[in-house]
C-alpha cells in the first residue's frame, strides 16, 4: 500500500529538483541583468545631467548677452 505515496513522492522530490535546476540560472541572469541596468542607468543619468548643465549654461550665457545688447549695442562681446 506504501508503493504508489513512494511514487508520488519520488516524483514531487524530483519536479521540485528540476524546477531549481531551472531557476537558479534564470535568478542570476536577472541578477546580472539589474547590475548592469544600474550601471548603465547612472552612466545615462551622469551623461544627461552633464548635458542639462551645460544647456543652462548656455542659456544663461545668452540672457546675459541679449541684456548686454540693450545697454550697448554695438559692442561686440564672446561667450
């Protein structure tokens, strides 16, 4: 009467062996995956800050020309 529990047994043990042979190295290709979106998402966020800065630079650069040009027009001036 034991046999057929052992069987079913036997089988769940063995499903449950196979499902972890197939998670765990889909587990570490996510853990890979999240390290490298981080590092690409701080490269991306560094390069786009950068960016930000330096086209309020820019625009701060022609605010003060265009108020330079009111109080003297014909002087010219760099950036």
């Amino acid at each position: 009467m034991g046999v057929p529990y052992l069987v079913s047994l036997l089988l769940v043990v063995l499903g449950l062996v196979v499902l972890a042979a197939l998670v765990v190295p889909v587990l570490r290709s996510l853990r890979r995956f999240a390290v490298a979106s981080r590092a690409l998402r701080a490269t991306t966020g560094d390069g786009v800050g950068l960016l930000r800065a330096r086209a309020a630079a820019l625009r701060v650069a022609v605010a003060e020309r265009r108020a330079g040009d009111l109080d003297e027009p014909s002087t010219p001036r760099t950036i």
